[in-house]
C-alpha cells in the first residue's frame, strides 16, 4: 500500500538579522506515521515546528498540508492542523470539559458528541469534569491532546510532548500518540529530547543540526548495524577478549559489561563457537549487536562537527 504524504517540507529556511537560521529543509510526513524530529539545542527543530503551524513566517521555500500551502492558503493549510508547542495552555479554575467546550467555539460544527470522543480517546472519562487544577501533568498533557484533536485534524504536532512527566506519564502519552496514528491515519510529528522514548514512539527520524537536515530514515535501519556487530556473552569477557582476538586479529573486539561485542560476519559465527569450546571459554549466547537511539545519534552529530549542545 502507497504511503499517502501529508505534510510536505520543501527547502524551508528561515533567515534572521542575515544569518541562516534554517537552511532549505525539506522531508514528508506519512498518514500512519509518527516522525521524529532531533536535533541538539539550538538544532532548530522548535523553529522549524513554528512554521510549520504558522506562528513564524517562512523566509524561503514552503509548507504544503494535504497539498494547501501555507504561504498561499494558510487557512486551508493550518486547519488540517492540531499542535502543542511546549505546554498546554488551560484555565485551571474550569473543568477540563468546560475548557474544551471554550476551544470548541472557536471552530464550527463541533458537537457535544465530538468532544465525548475525543475525552475518551485520551481515557480523561472519570476526570474530565474535575477542575484543571486538581489535574496531574500527564493529564493536562492528555486533555491538551484532546484539545487539539477536537477539529479532527490530519496531522498532530507534538512539541516535547513528555516534558516533566514521571516514567508512568511518559508511557502514558507515547502509547496515545501511536495508537493516534494507527488508528486515526494521522501523520504525527514529535520533537523531543529523550531519546529512549523517541525510538520506542517513532516511525521515522530526521535529524535537524545547525539548521541543516542531515539525516531521515526508519528506525529500523537508522539503529540497525546490518549484521556486523554480534554480543558474545561470556564468564570472563577481558580474558576472553584476548584469547579472540588471537582466533582473528583482524575483528574489533570490545567489552560491554559481561559481553564482547565483535565486529564479524554471520558466517564466522560457527567457528567461534568451535574456538570458544575448545578454548575454554563459556559461552552463555550470542546474538546481533543494535545500537541505541542514542548511540547512532551521538555518532551522526559528531560525524557532522557538533561542539556541545549550541
């Protein structure tokens, strides 16, 4: 099945006080999908996200949302859209219900009924006509989802979505954000720092790094190390280390923790275990190294001359 592309960056820039702050960005955002947007601070990834919605005014290039472009028909463009950029903004002195019915005069044609769905969509049922204040952060974060949702929006943008949530509020809200887009065909498009959750949320990645896009690709293939790297677990990894490596001088043979992780092909792996065996070594498993997240996006970002988080 075609992937349909819902939002359509094309050579965005953004200069300012003539220096390039966003330098022609261009990446698509699937229905169905949630993308990832990383970059370290200073990246421009909040810049991007603001005119992506409007709330800044593209120096060059453009934004198309399910085709309408924001330069041209911005109106067209941004309904399609539902975001939150940094928190949620709410009247704590009302109910999390009144404050939807607030939100919901400001669009046409948004029923009672739609905004039942969307409280329940985001599992605020039992809560939802206590006042805002009484809420915890996970569920303000909740109801500003909702909030956004309530004009059925093709794409949901989602500005450190997790910030200042505990472990349970983070999952929370990741398991939301992906059943939204599996469920609703939305494209989903998230920016955050924590990169743990960033690999088990997303879809995609683009990397952003001084205003420049270096880097979109599947999760899958951005972490994966196509078979090279492979975790021995053994008794004594340091002793083992040596003896390997005098099996092939030529691997890279690295300790992690109670494992060596060695750069070698899947056919070498029957001879090792021979060596192993016959060496004296004990072998508890081997199986495929993966990087983290975390791991390939230090490595991509050094590649390409980050100095600190600028």
């Amino acid at each position: 099945m075609t992937q349909q592309s819902i939002v359509q960056l094309r050579n965005v820039t953004k200069t300012i006080g003539g220096k390039t702050i966003i330098n022609r960005v261009s990446f698509d955002v699937y229905g169905g999908e949630v993308f990832g947007f990383l970059g370290p601070n200073g990246a421009g990834k909040t810049t991007t996200i603001r005119m992506i919605v409007g709330l800044m005014k593209l120096t060059d290039g453009d934004v198309l949302i399910e085709g309408k472009s924001i330069k041209s028909d911005f109106e067209g463009a941004v309904k399609q859209v539902g975001a939150i950029v940094e928190n949620p903004e709410m009247y704590k002195f009302l109910s999390g219900y009144k404050n939807l019915l607030h939100y919901a005069r400001m669009y046409k044609g948004i029923s009672r009924e739609k905004i039942d769905e969307v409280v329940k969509l985001v599992g605020l049922e039992n809560r939802i006509n206590d006042k805002v204040k009484t809420y915890s952060l996970g569920m303000r974060q909740r109801l500003g989802i909702a909030q956004s949702l309530l004009h059925d929006p093709k794409v949901l943008i989602l500005d450190e979505p997790t910030n200042g949530l505990d472990p349970a509020g983070i999952r929370e809200i990741r398991d939301y954000i992906r059943r939204l887009a599996r469920e609703r065909g939305m494209a989903v498009i998230v920016s955050s720092h924590l990169l743990s959750e960033m690999e088990m949320m997303c879809d995609r990645i683009g990397i952003i790094q001084k205003g420049k896009l270096i880097d979109v690709q599947s999760m899958h293939d951005f972490v994966s190390t196509k078979g090279e790297l492979f975790n021995l677990l053994v008794e004594n990894p340091q002793e083992a280390r040596t003896k390997v490596l005098e099996h092939n001088p030529s691997w890279t043979v690295e300790v992690l923790e109670q494992s060596l992780v060695i750069n070698m092909t899947k056919e070498d792996i029957p001879a090792l275990v021979r060596f192993c065996v016959a060496s004296n070594i004990d072998v508890y498993g081997i199986s495929p190294a993966t990087k983290t997240l975390e791991d390939r996006f230090l490595e991509v970002t050094a590649e390409e001359g980050v100095a600190s988080n600028g």
